[in-house]
C-alpha cells in the first residue's frame, strides 16, 4: 500500500507584516499507519512503513477515492463571522478599582442610536491563562518518547508572560520633556518582572530595540533617544501658523483663525509706498506648509503605531502599548487610527497613553525661545489653548478604545509609568452583529452602557468604520487561524491534547517534538457515500524566549473513514507529530487544530526547555 502525501507547511514571517508563507514538501509512512488498529502515535511511527520510489505516478481518483486518510494543499474553507464587531470595555468603581462581576445582561451597545444584541461576551482577566498555561506544562509534556530521548520537558521559569512595546514619539517631543520621561522611564525598566519583555520603538522609525528583558539593552536604547521631527525647519515664523490652525484654515474655513492669521502676516510684510501689502497669499502659503508637514509627521507617527500594534499582535502573552507623547492631531486621518484600533481591540492588545508634557500651561506670548517682536494678535492665544487641548485628544481616544491608561496634566511620570504599564485587572470582550450593514465604508458611532445603580465609569471604543468589501472565506479562515496562533488563549473546543518530547543530537543540537493528539470519535463528521468525512488543520508553531516566532508547520489532513476504522481502529485517537531543529533552550510550543464540518477550533500552549 502506498503512502499518501502530508502538506508540510513552514511558516516563515518576512519584515514587518510577518504573514504566513506556507512551502510545499512531502512526508511519506502515513497512510499503512492510520489502518493498524490500536495506534496511539500513528506519526511517531512512520519509519515502519515503506515509502514509494521517487518519482512515483500520482494515485488515480478511484485510487484516491478509496484512501481513508489523505492530505492536500487546497486550502480549508470554514465558516466564518465576518461582520463581527468587537468592542473591549472597561470599567471602574469610585476609586478608579476595575470592576469584574458585570454578566452580559448589564451591558447595552448601541449602534449609530440602534440597541444592538451581544452575541459574545467574555470577562478577561490578565495572567489566568498564562498561569494555567504554566501550570499544564509539565501535564502537556512526554508521551511515548523516543529511545535514545531524554525526560521530556521542563518548566522555565523565564517564559514570557507579559509584552509592552514603549513607543516614544521623538518626531512630536521636545528635548526637555524628552529628558524627563526618559529619567523616569529608566526607572520604571528596573521595576520589570522576569517575565516581562520589553521593545523600544520610536515613531521617526531610528534606533528601535525589539523584545528583550536584558536591561543594558534597554538602558543603551534610552539613551538613544532624542527628539527627530521630521519637519524640523518649520514652526516659529511670520505668521507663525500650526498644523491646528492650517486645518482651521484650509479644511475647516474658519473665518477667526484665518483673520488672526491675516492680522499676524501684516506685522510681517512691509508697507510697499505706504500701501499695506495683500497678506492673503502669504496666509495660503504659510497655511498649505503647516497643513502638508503636520499631516506627514501624524501619518508617519500613525504608521509606526499601527506596525507596533501588527508586530505586537504576534507575541504569545499579554499585550500592551505604551505610548509616550506630548500628543499631536490627525484631523484627516481618522480611518487610520480607527483602523489601529479595531486591531488592537480583536488582538486583546491594551494602548495606554502618556502626555509627556506633564502639567503645562500655554504662555499668552509663547515662552523665552520663542520670542516675538510683534505681539501676537488677539485671539491667537485661544487657538494655542485650543490646539494644546487637541493634541491630548488622540491619546485618549487609543486609551479609552483600547482599555488602556491614559495619564496626563500631572508631572509624576513614576507614578505615570506605573499606571499606563499595568494592564487593568478586569475588562470585558463584547461583539456584536451590525443590523443590515451597508458596505459603503461609513463611520458608524459607538455607545456602550452599563446598568448598574453604583457609580461607575466605562471606557469604551466610539465607533467603526464599516467595510467597503468582505474578504473571502477562505482568507477570512487563513487569517483566524493565524491570529490563534500568536494568541495565548486556549480554548478546547476539540478533543485535542497536546505534548511536547525532546532529544539531543548533539551538545548543541536538539529535536524538538510537538504531538497533537486528536480523538477523533468526538469529532464532527459528515456522512457521505458510506465515509465519515472531515478535515482537519493542524498548526504547531515554536517561539524563542523572548517570545519571538521561530518555526511553524501547518499540516491539512482529509478523514474519510469507513465506520469500522472509526469505531474500532482507532479507539486511542490519532496522533499528528511535528518536529523541529532547535538548539538548547527555553521555548514557547503553541498548538492549533481546527476541523472544517464541526467549524470547531482547539488552542493550547505549552513551555519546554532543553539544556
């Protein structure tokens, strides 16, 4: 009997995108296995079967027809919810205390006005699954090792737990407040657990330091640190017009700001013959420079956010960004950061915000560096007030949609760095169904309440923007089985265990194997012509310690069983084993399985180290 042919997938994630590329190659020996009765290991044991020579013919289809277990590279389609919109709430008692006991019933969402009803509903809750990951360790690891394999795995201590990308906005921040956030910051580094790791990230996109908990790295990176604005020529001219007043101008035609911008530009032009000059064309001119550079800082700024949020969404723990600014406004681009959003909330990834300039106040006539020798006009002081207020608003809206932090008008950046790194103890996972929603790329607002007669604050993402088209189901089941990958959570839906062997070749060489073991009796099947029909997708994906992705192989395996294997063969399940070339170390093993006619998804995560 000939053996059928297994998709072996390595998983590799090319720059920042990190998305799947699935390589096609043969394993052979597994067919002979899946028949013998009483197999608990049916690839463990490969090497007893006999491959066929290369270059063997493909089976015919009546050949094919009549196999109860192939593989194919095809991709799976699974039924998917891709209308799903998901909002992260938290709330807080009086004294700021997260609030855990609310249910389902308490919460109201309301969209564009509209009562929605929630169709999912989860309390999450930071560090439980990691502990229980920690906990099934030693449970997940062993099975029937090889001979010459020593005792399987062991519980590392230094796995990561927790990752906090720190994003520094050095093309926003001034060289002072700089200074003073990155004092404090140097100081809350050492307050980091062995489990956390730690990025530093800057949005001019120079001198970034990925995941780490060497603190020397971290010191080393801090003091790279510096202000890098990208339109550093601008700003401080005559007329001294901002990126919140251009908008005013130009995109908002607003008559005040464009009269304090005309009064302002006539102190700048000297009188031709006695006759003031038209201050008109140099209002435009001054206006269209503020609005183009500001709007290219806040893209660049919002790109570089959104590459955090992307990277971070692959790290195997809990998940936070901490953004340190002085806050800056992106009236143009709200798609944008709505978009950053809407990721982070469904990649459980909390944003918290710092305003890096503590508690401030906006002098009348602007401070000793920028000196003046005309006195601005009236009504310019309200703008600056006006556009300092605007500035912190972004921040808070990525704190409050996200579940985050967001600290300011206070000059105790310890404190500060003590709040936006701490993720809340309790949130809430709502997600609803959107009532006949158009695919025309609108903003819809968002309302969350909560019934309860104690005085509580909820913190809750606004709105959406809806989709101008769907992706298909077989993308939409690419990318849910990839984000369960580089999730944590564990979920166990199918009867599936995973365990983790080890043995070493060598003093610097070690195999590592990953068992998903399937009961297949409790799996959904589909009758037809007399077979028992279902498919299943297995990922086994490895990372180093810094929780970083190393290696992953996807293998799609196609069941048609006849009763009689079902009932009677394979009794003790089935058992899918992966391998991978490591050297010694501490690794994090992260197993998906997901089977195509129950639509029905299992997760576990395991640790092992080699020394």
């Amino acid at each position: 009997m000939r053996s059928s042919a297994e998709a072996r997938l390595p998983v590799t994630f090319p720059g920042a995108t990190k998305r799947l590329l699935f390589v096609l190659s043969l394993w052979r020996g597994f067919l002979p296995l899946v028949l013998l009765a009483g197999s608990s290991c049916v690839l463990a044991q490969s090497s007893s079967s006999t491959a066929p020579a290369p270059g063997t013919a493909a089976q015919p289809e009546s050949n094919q027809s009549s196999a109860e277990l192939v593989s194919r590279d095809e991709p799976t389609t699974f039924k998917v919810n891709v209308k799903l919109v998901v909002v992260r709430a938290v709330v807080r008692d009086s004294q700021g205390h997260a609030v855990g006991n609310l249910q389902k019933e308490d919460f109201q969402i309301f969209d564009k006005g509209k009562l929605q009803a929630i169709t999912q509903f989860e309390v999450a809750q930071p560090g439980a699954r990691t502990a229980k990951a920690l906990q099934k360790a030693a449970e997940n690891s062993g099975g029937e090792a090889p001979e010459n394999a020593p005792s399987s795995a062991k519980n590392p201590v230094d796995v990561p737990e927790r990752f906090v990308a720190y994003l520094f906005d050095d093309v926003h921040l001034e060289f002072g407040d700089l200074a003073r956030v990155r004092e404090a910051a140097e100081r809350h580094f050492s307050t980091l657990r062995p489990t956390d790791r730690a990025a530093i990230v800057t949005t001019s996109g120079i001198k970034n330091l990925d995941y780490t908990d060497n603190p020397a790295k971290l010191h080393e990176a801090l003091l790279r640190l510096q202000p890098r604005p990208i339109a550093g020529g601008l700003g401080h001219g005559c007329p001294d017009i901002s990126y919140y007043q251009a908008d005013l101008i130009i995109n908002k035609n607003d008559p005040q700001s464009t009269d304090v911008a005309l009064q302002e530009a006539l102190t700048c032009l000297p009188p031709v013959r006695g006759v003031p000059p038209d201050p008109r064309p140099l209002v435009n001119a001054a206006s269209m420079e503020a609005l183009s550079a500001g709007e290219h800082e806040s893209r660049i700024s919002l790109g570089i956010l959104g590459n955090v949020v992307r990277n971070l969404s692959r790290m195997p723990g809990q998940r936070s960004v901490v953004l340190v600014s002085p806050g800056f406004i992106a009236p143009q681009l709200e798609p944008e950061y709505i978009e950053i959003i809407d990721h982070a909330v469904r990649s459980q990834i909390v944003i918290s915000t710092l305003d890096a300039r503590g508690l401030y106040v906006v002098l009348p006539f602007g401070d000793i560096s920028n000196s003046q020798l005309h006195p601005p006009p009236p009504g310019k002081n309200l703008i600056e007030i006006a556009a300092a207020t605007a500035q912190a608003d972004l921040l808070s809206v990525l704190a409050d949609s996200t579940g985050g932090v967001f600290f300011h008008n206070n000059n105790d950046f310890d404190e500060g760095f003590r709040r936006v790194a701490e993720t809340p103890e309790y949130s809430y996972v709502l997600a609803f169904t959107p009532q006949n929603l158009k695919l025309d790329g609108s903003f819809h607002s968002l309302k969350v309440t909560v019934k309860s007669p104690q005085k509580l604050t909820l913190q809750a993402r606004r709105g959406y923007y809806a989709p101008k088209n769907y992706a298909s189901p077989e993308q939409q089941a690419k990318q849910e089985i990839e984000d369960a990958t580089f999730s944590q959570d564990e979920v166990h839906n199918l009867p599936v265990n995973l365990h983790t062997q080890f043995f070493k070749s060598g003093d610097e060489d070690a195999k590592l194997i990953v068992l998903a073991h399937v009961d297949v009796r409790h799996l959904h099947f589909r009758k037809a012509e007399g077979r028992n029909n279902n498919v299943l997708t297995c990922v086994s994906a490895v990372f180093n310690r810094n929780g970083n992705f190393l290696q992953g192989v996807e293998k799609v395996v196609t069941l048609r069983l006849k009763d009689e294997t079902l009932e009677n063969k394979l009794k003790s399940g089935l058992t899918l084993k992966t391998s991978f070339d490591v050297k010694p170390g501490s690794y994090l093993v992260r197993l998906v399985v997901r089977d195509a006619e129950g639509q029905l998804m299992s997760a576990e995560n395991g640790t092992i180290e080699i020394r």
